[in-house]
C-alpha cells in the first residue's frame, strides 16, 4: 500500500499536535528542532485534464516501481513551528487551541 506524500506529511502534522496534547501536563519538554525524514517515493504523472505529478511514498515490503518503474529517494528535513507564533513547538506548549480541535 503506498500513501500520497501530503497525506504522510499531514498524518506527520496531527501526531506532533497529539504529542502537544498528551504533554500538556508533563514536567518534561521536548522541543523540536528538527524532523528529518527519508523516503522511498514514486512518481505519478497524470494526464487528466487537471494534469499534474504525484509523490508516493512506497511502504515497506511494497513493490518498487509499482507506480512508474522507478523509485526515488527523497530527504526532507522539517522544522515545526506554531502557526501563530512562528516559534519552534514544544511538545506541551499552551495546547488550548487544540483542546477543542477533537
């Protein structure tokens, strides 16, 4: 089963803001500085009238090439910030925000 890049990367955004959540109370916190991540993608070129290129990130055990008969290694290095502020987060920074996001 490969998985579209922006839905990895979306899926990536909401477990940092559950890791906010299940941090609010702790005494501990982690700030991220930075997320790097490597993938094994594959690219999709569509020729529908709304042409365009999709990024799929192969999962482990998949096929290589299913998509284009080739595979590509992609690095992405993440830095996250709240979208307020434009600080680094913090694992419990203020998660009031997100409280009622559930």
């Amino acid at each position: 089963m490969d998985i579209e890049l922006s839905d990895l990367l979306a899926s990536l955004r909401s477990e940092i803001g559950r890791a906010r959540l299940e941090a609010a109370n702790e005494d501990v916190r982690f700030r991220i500085d930075s997320i790097d991540l490597e993938l094994q993608v594959t690219v999709e070129k569509s020729a529908e009238a709304n042409a365009g290129m999709k990024f799929w990130v192969v999962s482990l055990g998949g096929k290589a090439g299913a998509k284009s008969g080739q595979t590509h290694t992609v690095r992405l290095s993440l830095t996250a910030e709240d979208a307020s502020t434009g600080q680094k987060v913090r694992t419990s920074d203020d998660v009031t925000d997100l409280l009622g996001a559930g």
